[in-house]
C-alpha cells in the first residue's frame, strides 16, 4: 500500500484518541530542561487517580524500594523524570479504548494481558542485560500490539474480517491484516505513537517489534520487546490474536547476546512479575 493511501485509511478514523490532557502536560514539562520536580509534582497532584496510581505502582515489587514512597515530589526525585512520564502513560492508556461489547471487551483484556507480560518480559530481559532505561522498555513491550487495540475499537468490521482469516485459514495477524487493510498493527501503532507525541525511540520500537533491526538505531530495544513478545506467547499469557508464535529473528538474538540458560530465569521472573503487576 502507498503511504499516500495508508494515511487515507488512517484518516477515515475519526475517534482516534488523543492522551489525557494531564499526561500531554506532563510530556511538555519533561521536555523542557527548566522544569523542577515541584513543576512535575504540581500538575500530578491536581489529578486525584493519576497520583493514586503513581504511588502505588512507586511502591509495588516493580520498583522494590525498601521504604515506603508517601509523595509524588519524592517519587520523582527517585525514578527521575523519564519514568514518571512512562509510567504515568502506561496507567493511562487502558482507558483510552473503551469497549463496544462483551466479546470485544473479552478479546481487548486478552490483548493486554498478552502487552502487560510482553511489557514485564521486556523489563525483565532488559534487567539481564543491564539496560539503563527499564521503564521504557516496560512501556515499549505495552504498546507493542496498541494498533491492534485500534483495529478493534475503532475499526471492528475490519477486523473480524482479520479475525476470521486468523481463525479459517490459520494466519498470523499481521498476514491478515496486510490482506484486509493493506497495512499492520506496527504501522498503525507507529502513527498512534507519533499523534501522541511520544519519544522517536518509541514509536521506532513499537513499528519494528516484528523486524527489529530495521529500527536502526534502536535496534537493541526493539530486539528486546521482539523477544518478550515471543516469550509472553510461549507462556500462553493472554492471547496476541492468533495461536501462533512469531519466529525468531536469529540476528536479533545474535544483537542481545543472550545465553540460551538464561531463558529459564527470564520466563520464571516474567510469570513472577506478571502476577504482581497485573493487580494495578
């Protein structure tokens, strides 16, 4: 399909939601090198569920502090301004997508019951390899598949027409997808990235997750949350909308340098950790 038709497609979807107005704040504040914690910690705390969400991601096993964060400014001071932007973002998202059924509403919480242990498996490789930036990798793993959220909210017709390839004649969905809409998940979710004003990294990520030494630069991250997505299926957690597992890019594998004994460890912490962080 040629870019000039797939952002025609795109176009045709009116509904497509922009971030709380809050987080977008938070973003331009981030952005700016004058903003102090104060500045951050002011705009948090006039949102009475984002601070509650905050605090109690700040004090869950994800972060494993030893004592208790009580506020948002020393939260800040503690995770650094990166982090407060993903993970306020990442508690924001669910809400986006609203549900048109009771099927569509089952099908979305499989979805991101697969993007949140994609999203734990991302970290956790990311920890084995001692990325500095686990937090964006964590938000990387969970917006992996966000295109096919929008295919499913905003675009149903079209993707049970996905769903029934899927199903029929045994695709994986990103086959289907190119069949029915001309286009993916990753290319979808790359332009819902870019709306949102999200970091380049990010949005690279999120569009190469399938291929990911075509994100260049960011090669290694979307390395990563290339495999944690095979991981979280191979855990059968949640459901990425076919029953299959990717294959592997071997020179992905090759770029991560991962040993083959650390796998064991890798899934027992994902399923760990999963656990815990599925209760938010």
């Amino acid at each position: 399909m040629a870019a000039a038709d797939f952002r025609r497609l795109v176009a045709k979807v009116e509904d497509l939601p922009t971030l709380p107005r809050t987080v977008l704040r938070i973003t331009e504040l981030i952005n700016d090198p004058r903003t102090a914690a104060k500045d951050l910690a002011r705009i948090i705390t006039d949102d009475q569920v984002l601070t509650a969400r905050l605090l109690k991601l700040v004090n869950s096993s994800f972060y494993g502090f030893s004592q208790k964060v009580s506020t948002v400014t020393g939260a800040i001071v503690l995770i650094g301004f990166d982090a407060i932007r993903n993970l306020l973002l990442t508690t924001s998202v669910f809400d986006l997508f609203p549900a048109r059924s009771a099927r569509s509403r089952r099908d979305q919480e499989l979805l991101w019951d697969h993007s949140l242990a994609c999203a734990v498996g991302a970290k956790v490789i990311g920890g084995v390899l001692r990325h500095e930036k686990l937090e964006e990798l964590f938000v990387a793993g969970l917006l992996h598949d966000i295109g096919k959220i929008v295919e499913m909210t905003l675009l149903p017709a079209e993707f049970e027409r996905i769903a029934a390839a899927v199903r029929g004649r045994g695709l994986l969905v990103s086959a289907a997808e190119a069949e029915v809409l001309g286009c993916t998940h990753a290319e979808i979710g790359q332009l819902l990235a870019e709306r949102w004003n999200l970091p380049v990294k990010l949005a690279a990520v999120i569009a190469r997750h399938h291929s990911p030494l075509e994100a260049g630069a960011f090669a290694t991250e979307a390395s990563i949350v290339h495999l944690a997505d095979i991981l979280a299926r191979a855990l059968s957690i949640g459901s990425g909308g076919d029953e299959k597992v990717p294959p592997l890019d071997h020179a992905a594998w090759e770029l991560l340098r991962l040993r083959s004994d650390s796998l064991d460890e890798i899934l027992g912490a994902m399923l760990d950790e999963f656990e815990d962080i599925s209760s938010f």
